[in-house]
C-alpha cells in the first residue's frame, strides 16, 4: 500500500523469555585434521535469499509461508527483529516458517532494543524498503555484519530519495531515519553499484509505490530474481527479471504467498572446495545447477573435476589438480563481478582450493578492501601467498607437497575466512583449534553435524550455555530468544 500505511499498534502478549550472555558464547571447534572424507551432502537453504524474503514479508498484512529457510543464526537473529515488530511467527518444522505482518508496531523501531538487534546483522537493511512503503517510515542503525571494508549505505538511501524518502541521520545514535509524508512515487532509479540488497531495498520499495519505476544498474543474482517472482505472485507487478533493467508497476495492495528459497550456491562452492582441498569425494545433492553460474567453471580451471549428474554435482578425489594458465602463458587471474560473474563470497574458498593445486593464480578481490584477512592465517599454516595489497593476492600452489601445519589456535574473523580456515584445519595434519565459531555459525547450517557424516574428527566446545528452544535454533543468539515458536 504505497499510499495506504499500516500504523496500528500491536499490544504485545510477551512470552517466558531468557537472555543469552554472547560474551558466554565464545564456542571453538576441536578439529583433528587428515582424516579421509566422503559421502553425499546437502546445501541448506540460501542464506541471502532468506535474509530478502524475510524482510518481504513486511510487504503484506496477510501470511507468508516460507520453506526451506537456513538455520543458521543471522537468518534466526532476523526472525526475532520480526518478532520485536510485532510479526506472528510459526516455526512449522521441517525448515518452514509462517509469518503474519498485520500489525506492525512502528514505536518499537525507536527503542534501543532495536538499534541493538538491528545493529547486529547487515540484513536488517533491508527492512527499509518494505516499512517505509507500508507504513511511511523506518529507522535502522548502521548495521553490522562480515567486516570486510568499508559497506557504505549510500547506494539505498540515494535510491529511496527518488523514490521520495526523506532521510536524516542521527550522529549520536548512528541511526538513519527513512520516512514519506504523501506515499512514495515511482522513479527512475539508477544505482550507483549494482548492489544485492540495495537492489532488493529498492525493487521491494517500489512495489508498493505510485506509479512506474525503473531500476537500472539492477543486481540480478538468482535471489534478486526469487524476490521479484515472490513479489508477482503477490500481485506485484515486475518485469526483465534476470537482468540489469527493472521495471516496477506499483500497485496498492500485495497478497500473502508461499515461497521456496533455493539452495545456497555459496555453500555449494564451499563443498566443492572442501572437497578439493581435503582430497575428499563428495556428492553435492540437489543444488539447483542451472542457478549456479561461473561457479563450476571457476573450479574447473583450478583443475577441480566438477561432474554433473541431474541436479547433483560429484567431485571425485583428486591427488593433483593443476591450474590453467590464460591463452597467451600468462597467469591466470580470478576476480568476483556482480552476477552473472563470480561471486565475492567465493574466492576466499577458491584462494584456498589454489595453495594446494600445481601453478600460480592472481586473486583480484574487487568488492571489499577487508576480505583477504585469512591469508596471514593462511601463511602460518604453510601456505605460499604473496598479499601484493588490500585487494589481490598471488597464490604459488605447492601441489600438496607441502601439507598445512596444524594450528593450536584460529580465529574465524567473519562468515566465509571462518570456513576457509575450518577447511584447512580438516586438511592439516594433527589437532587445530577455531575460536568465534559463531562467525560460520552465521552463514553454514550445523556445520560440525555435516562435516563428520562425511568422516571428519570435528567437536563443538562450548563456553557457556547457548542452546535455544527454537526447534531450528540449536546454536547460540546474542539476542532474547523466546521459549515457544508463536507470537500472536
């Protein structure tokens, strides 16, 4: 309802809760790396199309189902922000959720409580457009997430002023205050980057708008498509889905659907890097080939055999890969690009995959200036990097020569450098310890669990009480986590 805003304000009927401690939350993964892997494996539910869907269901006062959802504690720290809102949520089982915007109370948004959960995942960005088409305003702190460089949130605020926003920041607090007087209008919106969420902040935005809206410089990554065909079967009105040229009809009114999220294609090239790194034969099931890419490609020219069989992908175990060279002799270079190039989130995995392959690759992290924080990590235990700046790395492979040192102590500083790290204390030689576990918890859905169905000698060490009663929250939240799975 673009011009129609909900306001109503929701009295609470608050649930027995219990606060977790996160500074008692320090677990560490024992891992006793060498071990020979195999078997099949299963990508959860993609983390960053959850994050968008979730924040969709604020689009609507009907219900929204929404079926395989990760369990992992960003999505789950996401649900409870909802829940802070006012949303009715059902945890179904089976990976399904059931939420129910009707009654959104737009005070809680002021109250430190918010900033504070909001503060803590990056994804709470996304509430920005969904709130601030409904119900005419939204505030959200500077979010947090991987520290990886600098995450300005320019390119969605600058997009929502055409759409008609109003926006003031708050020094003291570092919250960014979002509103409309008369209703958001459509707009040509050209994007200074092409931006997943900011893609997502704006196309949800203008669903609910007045008038016609063009997106150009539009992220098209599979779960941008997934929103945007979510969004129709609400009855919005959205076309060039899967391309860089959105066009948005606004309309006054969406619906409530059902959703599926699609396997997450970060977590399927981690498996195939698993794999490649520890010698492992690995069957990746159903993981959705046709939405993955450049990714098989860019392992192939590592040398990584990557055959598919239907909708699975089979590594085989491997005790050499090479890697290719361009045309001309030269050395080959890997960079991420918005889709359809290679994925940011992959090429630390694929660093890795390249310290124990037979060549030399240049690693050109583009996006982010914070994200070859692993490679030091990575020099320690053996491996051959030359870190030329912030954003590239050359990578001399060792062709297993020389195998990683065990480590007696590893720090996961963020989502995908934690699983690099993971993967290479599996392929070394003896006992490493990970500390801040929490920081793949986010991302990889009961890791450990997976891990040792394949063979892995992998142990959870606790720090302190961290299990929830949330059927799909078995791992630790810095937030209150209620005692049932309702919020009516």
């Amino acid at each position: 309802m673009g011009h129609h805003r909900t306001t109503n304000k929701l009295s609470l009927s608050t649930p027995t809760e219990r606060t977790v401690n996160a500074r008692s939350t320090m677990d560490s993964f024992i891992v006793e790396g060498g071990r020979p892997l195999r078997g099949e494996m299963t990508p959860q539910g993609a983390k960053n199309e959850a994050l968008q869907i979730l924040c969709a269901v604020f689009l609507t006062e009907e219900p929204v189902t929404v079926s395989n959802v990760p369990d992992i504690l960003d999505v789950i720290n996401l649900i409870q922000l909802q829940r802070h809102l006012g949303v009715k949520v059902q945890n179904l089982g089976e990976s399904s959720w059931r939420f129910q915007a009707d009654k959104v109370d737009l005070e809680l948004i002021k109250t430190e409580q918010f900033r504070s959960r909001a503060s803590a995942m990056r994804g709470s960005v996304m509430l920005l457009g969904p709130l601030l088409a409904r119900c005419g305003q939204c505030a959200i702190p500077e979010p947090g997430g991987d520290k990886i460089g600098r995450r300005r949130l320019d390119t969605h605020l600058n997009a929502l002023k055409c759409l008609g926003a109003t926006i003031s920041h708050d020094t003291a607090t570092q919250v960014f205050v979002v509103s409309t007087e008369d209703g958001l209008r459509g707009a040509y919106v050209l994007l200074e980057e092409a931006s997943v969420t900011g893609t997502a902040n704006v196309l949800m935005a203008a669903a609910l708008a007045k008038g016609d809206t063009t997106i150009y410089n539009a992220a098209c990554e599979p779960y941008i498509q997934q929103l945007s065909m979510m969004i129709n079967r609400m009855g919005g009105k959205i076309s060039g889905i899967g391309s860089n040229l959105l066009h948005i009809e606004g309309v006054d009114h969406l619906t409530g659907t059902d959703h599926r999220c699609l396997p997450d294609i970060i977590e399927v090239g981690s498996f195939i890097g698993l794999a490649a790194v520890t010698r492992a034969e690995v069957t990746i099931k159903d993981c959705a080939h046709v939405d993955l890419g450049a990714i098989p490609r860019v392992f192939q020219r590592l040398g990584v055999h990557v055959v598919r069989h239907g909708n699975d992908l089979h590594v085989p175990a491997q005790s050499h890969h090479e890697i290719e060279s361009f045309m001309d002799g030269g050395i080959l270079t890997i960079s991420d690009a918005p889709w359809p190039g290679f994925p940011s989130d992959l090429l630390p995995i694929i660093l890795l995959v390249a310290t124990q392959a037979r060549g030399c690759v240049l690693i050109h992290q583009k996006m982010f200036d914070g994200r070859l924080c692993y490679v030091d990590t990575l020099i320690d235990m053996g491996a051959r990097i030359v870190l030329c700046d912030p954003h590239r790395a050359v990578v001399n492979g060792v062709d297993r020569k020389l195998a990683f040192r065990r480590a007696p102590l590893l720090t996961a500083q963020d989502i995908r450098a934690g699983m690099v790290i993971l993967i290479a204390a599996l392929a070394a030689e003896g006992t490493s310890t990970i500390r801040n576990v929490e920081q793949i918890d986010r991302g990889y859905e009961r890791i450990e669990e997976r891990l040792r169905a394949l063979g892995a000698s992998i142990v959870r060490r606790s720090a302190g009480f961290h299990r929830c009663t949330e059927n799909v929250c078995r791992r630790v939240s810095p937030f209150v986590i209620a005692e049932d799975n309702t919020h009516a």
